[in-house]
C-alpha cells in the first residue's frame, strides 16, 4: 500500500497534522482488525489533538481533530 490520505479537521496547520501522523506511523501498524494489521485506531496528545487512522484495500486514511470540539458534538 502507497496512498495515504490525510483529513485535517482540527485548527492546527497542514505541517502539524503530517507530523502528528508521522508520529502514528512511525509506531507501526498496532491495531489488528479484520482488514489486517494498522495503525492506531486513535492517537491523542495533550494538547486536545486526536488522530484516528483507518485502512481500506487502497490506502491509509487519517484524521485529525480537536477532541474538545468532538466532546462538544456528542
């Protein structure tokens, strides 16, 4: 697999959201699932920003939000 896709929903910079997955996949593919070995399901800092990965046949998706604005939504 060669395609990632990156879904920057949170209010940090497109250069902040690739670092935070670069740290995802720089710890492997942790999370077993049915599709196979991925990465973390979600990744969280401190500092309220979240990544949550998904795999599909295709390519690696991410995404990053602010986790306080999602606990606003629920």
């Amino acid at each position: 697999m060669s395609k990632i896709i990156i879904e920057n929903r949170s209010n940090k910079s497109m250069i902040e959201a690739i670092n935070r997955v670069q740290c995802v996949i720089e710890k492997g593919r942790i999370s077993q699932t049915s599709k196979g070995k991925q990465y973390s399901f979600v990744t969280s800092w401190q500092d309220g920003i979240a990544v949550y990965a998904d795999i599909n046949k295709k390519s690696d998706k991410f995404i990053i939000i602010n986790q306080e604005s999602r606990q606003g939504n629920e």
